[in-house]
C-alpha cells in the first residue's frame, strides 16, 4: 500500500474516533435545542453542524470501508498466493481485536458497577438508554461478539456495537471466499464455504447493522482490486466527498428519514462509494504533495483511536452522573448551553482522551505479543484437507473500525 495512502487512513482513524467521543460528549453534557430559535457565535454552528448524529455515523460508515480495505483486502492477496494463511490470519484478527475488547468489557462492567453502587442505580444509569443492559447474558455474549446482534450491547458501553459486526466479517469473510483458494484441498474449501454461509444466515436472523455493514465492508475489500478510482483527481474526489456529507448533514435526518426511512441506508451505500473512491484516488495520485498527512503525530494518535472509541463511553455516563448529583437533578445539563457547560464538555473529553491514551499501552500496544504468544500457545492447524504450509502467510496490520463508530475495526 503506498505510503501515502497509509497515512490518509491513519488520520482518518484518530479524526474519525475524536469525533464519534465529540458526538457523546455534546449529547450527554450540551443542550442545543435553541439553535435554530436564537443567535449563536460562529463557532456554535460550526459545532453542531460537524459534531452531529449523521456525520459522526458517517465516521463509522468511514470505519467500515477501511477495515474492508485492509483486512478484507489482505484476504484477497492471500487467495492469490501458493500457501494456507487461515491460521495466520486468524492469529492476527483474534488478537487485534481481543487484546482490546476483553479488557473494555471488563473496564465497563468496573466503572459501571461503580456507578451504580454510588448513585444507587438511579439517574442516568436507570434511562430508557440503560434498561436491561447490565444483565449477565449482556455481559457474556458480548465476549463472543453478540452485542446489538443477539443481545443488548453490555452496561453504557454502546460503541462496541460496531465491533460484534466486523468481528464476524474477519471470520466469514475469508471461509466464504474459500472455494476461489486453491491451495487447499475440494474438502477443506467445502466445509469452510458452508461454516462461513451458516454463521452469516445466524447472525443475519435478528434485525440488526449487520447486513448492510457487511455490504460497505465488502466495498473496501473489493476496492482493492479496483485497477483505477472513478475520478482520477484526488481533489475532486475529495469535493465530491464533502459535498456529499454536506447534503447527507441536511437531509438524512428528522422528517425527511421519516418519510424516507430507506434514506439512511441509501446514504451510507453512496457515502462508501465515494469514500472509497476517494481512497483510491490517493492509491493511485503522485506519491508527492499533501504534507500536512506526512506528520509523525498522526500515527501516535491513531495508534490509541481504537482503545479510545471502546472505553470512552462508560467514562462519560459516569462524570454525567456526578455531575447530576453535584447539582442535585439533571437540571443543570438540561439547560441550554452556557460557557461553563462548553468548558466541561471540553474538560471530560480530555480526561477521556487521557484514559483511552493510558488503556491503550496496557491493551493496543502490546498486539504483536499477543501475537506471538498465540502463536507459541496454538498448535499449527488449518482446514481438515489442506496442505502443509510453505511458508508463514502475509501479515496484515488491518484496523478494527468504530469504530467505529465503531465500531465497529484500525479502530
């Protein structure tokens, strides 16, 4: 993957994860309901209009085609070469995304117990947002990836909902491919093509994201393949794309989604289209210019996004909390928002950004250990019929999106 490209997604990572955190933290501690009744600085309008409900889902929608293209995309390059690669590949999504989601969850259920006790499951804990979502089926399923699929997602913590879904892209998405790998045996493609079509019709049965996440993933993954973009110009493709946003901020939402409710469906399709345009656009641009993505900060900020978009959730319900206590009710972050509120929004999303940044060095930074040691733990094996491998398969180095959003990987 050219340079520049790699560094295109590792900004896309952290901006994308800092603005799903802003969309949290506006709607748990800002009230703009007076926006469009009352005059507000420049600054304010900036605010809602970029850190809203349909631009943050887009950022998800972003994380979706990126986890396609990288890991969806490396399954593809392995289909092409002369040896197995499930155990690797496997060894590589398992740890990617366990090293961060097990400790996550364990991390909610700690923070949210603690919330709980010291405000006796009431306030902001007992909303409708909440309810029944502290139960041990919860908690259970979402280590197995089951959240906002077959179960409630566990505890405050709602991003982790994107990652159920691409989890179980990383595992059918190769097992469906399996009949195009000729290295391995009629039997072993068979049996993994059938695994892989039954887990996508279990996990297709409850209404769910599932689906037609599955779909804009399977757009990145495909684009890998794509011998051009559709628009040449990186920078035209990049007006398209905001212009595209800009449209999708105005009209997918409220009563038009009420009268339309395929619209948001419809807009996330286009969006990953011409998002993943873009990206290719920059794939095949000059390798020069665009310096500002070249900048060694974007790779330490994109390096703790994903722990940042899987823990900073539970943090905010329980400072909202303290918060309600502080004042006695909800009243104080029901008003309409004044200098104090912006200030301790600005506040908490620090602290979050601390914590994600500190989870991310006992979790994230420690993958390729945890690499190696399933690796060391996990005897070789691969389908029953396959060939013995001849040589250790590519590594790919793939987000988890949410991430994305969410999740969803990257993330």
């Amino acid at each position: 993957m050219p340079i520049i490209l790699s560094q295109f997604i590792e900004v896309c990572r952290w901006v994308g994860a800092l603005l799903v955190l802003a969309v949290h933290s506006s709607n748990v501690f800002v009230n703009l309901a007076d926006i469009m009744s009352a005059p507000h600085s420049a600054s304010v309008y900036a605010w809602w209009f970029f850190v809203s409900f349909e631009l943050g889902h887009q950022a998800v929608v972003g994380f979706f085609v990126m986890s396609g293209y990288l890991v969806g995309g490396a399954v593809l390059a392995h289909l092409r070469k002369p040896q197995p690669f499930l155990r690797e590949y496997l060894i590589h999504r398992f740890a990617r995304i366990y090293i961060v989601i097990a400790p996550a969850i364990l991390l909610t259920l700690v923070v949210d117990w603690a919330g709980n006790a010291l405000f006796d499951g009431r306030g902001f804990y007992a909303t409708a947002d909440f309810k029944d979502h502290f139960r041990a089926a919860s908690f259970f399923a979402t280590f197995l990836n089951l959240q906002q699929i077959w179960v409630d997602y566990f505890g405050t913590n709602g991003p982790l909902w994107s990652l159920a879904c691409e989890f179980w892209y990383y595992i059918t998405f190769p097992l469906l491919l399996l009949p195009f790998a000729r290295m391995y045996s009629p039997l072993a493609r068979t049996l993994g093509f059938a695994l892989g079509l039954a887990l996508v019709a279990l996990l297709s049965v409850p209404k769910s994201w599932f689906l037609l996440g599955y779909a804009l993933w399977a757009i990145g993954a495909l684009a890998t393949l794509a011998p051009r973009p559709l628009i040449r110009s990186r920078w035209i493709s990049l007006g398209v794309y905001i212009a595209l946003l800009i449209a999708i901020r105005f009209l997918v939402r409220g009563p038009y989604l009420r009268a339309f409710p395929a619209l948001q469906d419809i807009a996330d399709l286009v969006s990953a289209i011409v998002f993943v345009n873009f990206m290719i656009s920059i794939r095949f641009g000059p390798s020069e210019g665009w310096a500002p993505l070249r900048a060694d900060i974007h790779k330490r900020l994109a390096d703790f996004s994903f722990s940042l978009y899987c823990v900073h959730t539970p943090f905010l319900i329980l400072i909202r909390s303290f918060v309600d206590r502080w004042h006695g009710s909800d009243d104080w972050v029901r008003m309409l928002a004044t200098p104090e509120h912006w200030m301790f929004m600005g506040a908490t999303m620090v602290v979050a950004i601390v914590i994600g940044f500190l989870f991310s060095r006992l979790t994230e930074a420690h993958t390729n250990a945890a690499r190696r040691a399933l690796r060391k733990a996990l005897p070789a094996f691969d389908l029953p019929g396959a060939p013995e491998p001849q040589g250790q398969a590519a590594q790919d180095n793939g987000p988890a999106v949410a991430r994305a959003p969410v999740s969803r990987e990257a993330r």
